[in-house]
C-alpha cells in the first residue's frame, strides 16, 4: 500500500476521531478483539438500569437463592451443557467436585440470565456484557485449578508430578511458536503436496489473486457439467482436499465430476488496495471463463465455503442481473448471505472498532491471521483456550495434530481494502441482504438467481450459525434444499463418508414455496446417518447431464496444488 494513502488514513481518523485512533495503535500492538472502552459502556448501561429496577433486583436475588438451593441438593449432575466437556469425566460426579462443578455452573447460568434480561439495557450492551462477563468467569472454573480439578489430581498421583514437567516443555514449545512462528514449521507428516492437497491436477489459470487447478478425471467418463469449487480466501483452500480419505475434491472427481477449484493468493501489502470486488472479478468469474473454454458451453455448478459462499451469491445475483446463464447449480457452504444475526462475531463490529481497525490495517496493508486468531478464540475460548491449557500444561498430554488442525494452523491474511468493505458493506450494514450491495457497476439481487440452491449449514458453528446460513430461503423464492450437518465450521463440512458419529438433516423447499422457520426445519427434516457428500453429489446428478468422456486438461502452468498454497 502506498504510504501516501496509510498517512491519509491515519490523519483523517486522527483529525475526526483521536480516542479511535490511539485506541487502534493500542489494539495493534495487543491484537485484543474487545476493547475496554466498548466494554465500559456496555457494564454502565447495564448497571445504571438493574439500579433502577428494584423489582428485577428482587427478581435475580431470588433466582440466586433458588440456585443456592440447588447447589446443596443430592444431585451431583454437573449441569453441564451437551457443548460443555470441562466435567465430562465421571469423576466429577463424585463429591467434593461435583459441588464445585454445580456452583460454578450454577453461578454462570445465574449471572448470564442476570445481563441478559435486565430490562431496558441496549440489546447489544446485554449481549456484549454477557459475553465478557462468560469469557472472566471461564478464567476461574475449577477445571482450570490443580486442587479443583480431579483429572489433574489424578494425574499427578498416576505419574509422580511428571505431568507437570510434560506440561512445562509444552509451555516451552508453544512460546516458541508464539515468539518465532518461522522456526517452527510445518508438521512433518502433515506437508502440503507430499501429505495434503495431493489429489492430481494441474494449475490451468494464474492471476495476481489466484490459481485455477483443474483436477484429473478418476473415472473413463464424466458428468458433462465441470465443478467449480471457491474456497474462502481467509483458509487456504486445501481444507477441501487434506489427505486422500478425507478430501472433499477426491470424493467428488471419484464421483465422476470434472472438478476445478479456487486456490487464492496469500495476500501482502501489495494486494492492500484490492477491493471485494476484485475478487468477485479475479476469482470466480475468472475461473468461469477458464472452464468454460476448457470445457465447452455447458452449464456449471458452483460450491462456495464460507466466505468464498457469500462471493459466489454475490457472483450468482450479478451473472442473473446481467443474462449470463452459465450456472448450473449454487451451493452454499456454511455461508452467510444475510448478516441480520451473524452470530457472536456481531459483538467485536461496530463503527468505532471498525475505525480502530482500519487504522491498523491501513499501517501494514493488510489483517494479519494472528489479529484475527484473538476473535475467533475467544467464541470458544472454554475449549480452545482453557482447556487446552489444562490439557498440555497441567495434565502434561500430548497435542497429536491431524490434517485439520494443520491446515487450521497455516493461516492467511486479508487485504485492507476488501476487509474493510465486507465488514462494513456486509457483516455491519447487511448491504446484501437489503440490497444495496453493489457487484460491477450494479446492484444485485440475490431473489434473481433462478439456478437451484444447496445449503448446508453445522449445528455448532460459531463463525456461521446455521440460523444465519439459513436465511437464503427469505432472500430467495428459488429451489432450495437445505442440509443441516452435526459438527462446526469446519468439522461439519469436512464430513467423508465413514466418519464415525455423523448426521445430518435434509429438506427441500420447491420454487415459490413458502420461507421456513428453523424450528419448523428441525422438527419436519428427514434425519439421517453418515456423511452429507453423498447426498450432495446425489442431489448435483440430478441436475446434470448423461455421462460421457472427460474433457481434455487446460494447459498446464505446474502441477497441483501450485505455488500460491505455499506461500507463507
């Protein structure tokens, strides 16, 4: 990024807004998704308002001592949460630790219902509050405690205190990654082009924001219909092609498509100027050029994740708004469309920490996948933050890492420009949704794309909750089937059959039919076992064409996975 435009940005929020800009270099340094002064207001609004209302006093002081109540009752059932695995092992069951467990429990659900309900706090002030307040009281469970925590006794009683020196190297080797990330290195087993993202193929297509890779055909003959895949640029896109038993692509080619995928570029201050719709522009509508001249005039189907989801939507409503009747098929993986209730994530955007955050990304060009770690931690911070800690440092364990907690680790960065426009246009205004949402030259219409849907959504996901992915039915009118799959944002997509424990839910929704509500989804949706793969490439044989031979490959640049996956 030039440093003539970083120097404009900083002066003008400096001129207009001095408190968001030291703010910013504060955040910058701490790369901290909460600031103190978001979170002031927040506990003021609620404390001057349960001041004002005795009866809501007497109401919670009530609710406390119903809830004291039950702490000395005979039930030692934690009272945990089916999410909650702090006090899965049944030793916490068994007195003293099972007061512990219900007391701390019994304490969070009081003072969550006590933020929640105040009556006339500002909702996101209730919510905000909340939030923070479970992110301190999860400091203090008594899983995170070596004398409250049996597992932990246990433990050291079993090894003599040598989980404890186990955990002290752990601590050594995470604060060398933290310290040196580049001394580190990828996992051995796990390496890009030797371990993950080997399904064959060749890069056909390079720009400056991405790589075309057009797989190898695993069958004599395929779906006349090419595949286009557009991963999210936040990930690299391996996600769907990790090792050859759970690789999303694989399975796909193995079920007779020609398939290609998005591979973007890991961006750096070069690429700060890059805009949404750059990629829009550079990205799918790119690739679909490239697949339909390697390919023929045929229709195409179309699969975004996430992020690259919400740019293929928007992709999609541009190509109906202008004529162009190249798609076959949309699905939407795990992504959202509208922004009305995209979940906790809501809580660290508003227009001052977006200001913040401009300023720290106008400084460096880009977001860096470390200030963004902060934010997504903390919506899980019980299981990946203390938990892990009591894991590695106290119980002295071993972390065994598999191909998704490689991948999760090798992380992207987002230009400045582009961020800024989708957390603005999109997550806070809910630009697209409302449509006002401007795609080459235009608005777009996301009720204009007449090509069937496929969405699937995760039960715990906490990047894109399934109610918000849901939405699409209320934006459009069109063929929708919906897919509900047990897991999160990642484990719920990368679902290969034969995977133990997984389920999904499934419901057709036909052109003109009415908009449902989630409840009314979960209640009538037909439940069934396994992995959702094959219903997806069952539900896209249905709307493709005879099989036949496979299309010749593009022109070779290198080989799959290319060069821009590596890049660090």
């Amino acid at each position: 990024m030039p440093d003539s435009t970083i120097k404009s940005e900083i002066e003008k929020l400096l001129a207009t807004d001095p408190v968001a800009f030291w703010r910013a270099m504060a955040q910058g340094a701490l790369a901290s998704p909460l600031s103190p002064t978001e979170l002031a207001p927040a506990f003021t609004d609620v404390a001057s308002h349960m001041a004002l209302a005795p009866a809501y006093l007497g109401e919670i002081a009530q609710l406390a001592l119903k809830q004291g109540l039950r702490s000395f009752g005979a039930d030692h059932t934690p009272l945990s949460g089916a999410d909650d695995h702090r006090f899965a092992d049944p030793v916490w069951r068994v007195p003293p630790f099972s007061v512990y467990a219900r007391n701390f429990l019994l304490i969070e659900q009081w003072l969550n219902h006590c933020l929640l309900h105040t009556p006339g706090v500002q909702p996101r002030h209730a919510k905000l509050a909340a939030f923070a307040a479970r992110q301190w009281l999860d400091a203090f469970s008594p899983s995170n405690f070596i004398w409250t925590n049996p597992e932990v006794l246990r433990a050291t009683l079993n090894q003599g205190g040598l989980n404890f020196l186990h955990g002290l190297d752990h601590f050594a080797r995470d604060a060398r990654r933290y310290i040196a990330p580049e001394a580190v290195g990828a996992e051995e087993n796990f390496l890009v082009g030797r371990d993950l993202a080997i399904t064959p193929g060749k890069v056909v297509l390079r720009n400056e924001l991405m790589e075309l890779i057009q797989y190898a055909p695993a069958t004599s003959q395929t779906r006349p219909e090419p595949l286009l895949i557009v991963p999210a640029w936040i990930m690299k896109y391996y996600i769907l092609d990790l090792t050859p038993h759970d690789s999303f692509i694989r399975y796909m080619v193995g079920r007779g498509f020609t398939v290609f995928c998005v591979s973007w570029r890991n961006p750096g201050p070069e690429l700060a100027e890059t805009s949404f719709d750059d990629y829009r522009r550079l990205g799918p509508m790119a690739a679909l050029d490239a697949i339909g001249a390697i390919c023929g005039p045929h229709p195409i189907h179309v699969l975004g994740y996430c992020l690259g989801g919400t740019l293929l939507s928007i992709a999609a409503a541009a190509m109906a708004r202008d004529k162009d009747d190249r798609l076959a098929s949309l699905c939407l993986l795990a992504a959202q469309t509208d922004f009305s209730e995209p979940g906790e994530l809501q809580l660290f955007i508003d227009e001052p920490e977006l200001d913040a955050l401009d300023v720290i990304m106008a400084r460096q060009g880009y977001l860096d996948a470390r200030q963004m770690a902060g934010a997504f931690s903390m919506l899980r911070a019980r299981d990946l933050v203390w938990s892990r800690m009591v894991k590695l440092y106290m119980l002295g364990e071993e972390e065994h890492p598999n191909d998704l907690m490689v991948w999760n680790a090798d992380a992207t960065r987002m230009p400045y420009r582009m961020h800024s426009q989708y957390l603005r246009s999109l997550f806070l205004h809910n630009d697209l949704a409302e449509g006002r949402f401007e795609a080459a030259g235009g608005k777009v219409d996301l009720g204009a794309i007449a090509a069937p849907i496929f969405a699937v959504g995760s039960e715990s996901d906490h990047v894109a909750p399934w109610r918000s992915v849901f939405k699409i039915h209320r934006l459009n009118k069109g063929e929708i089937t919906f897919l509900l799959a047990v897991g999160g944002h990642n484990g719920g997509i990368v679902s290969e059959p034969g995977h133990r424990h997984r389920s999904y839910r499934i419901a057709f929704r036909p052109k003109g039919g009415p908009a449902p509500a989630p409840q009314d989804f979960v209640a009538r949706a037909a439940q069934k076992s396994g992995s959702w793969w094959p219903e997806y490439a069952d539900w896209l044989e249905a709307r493709s064409g005879a099989f036949g031979p496979p299309p010749t490959m593009g022109k070779a640049l290198c080989d799959a996975p290319g060069t821009y996956v590596l890049e660090t």
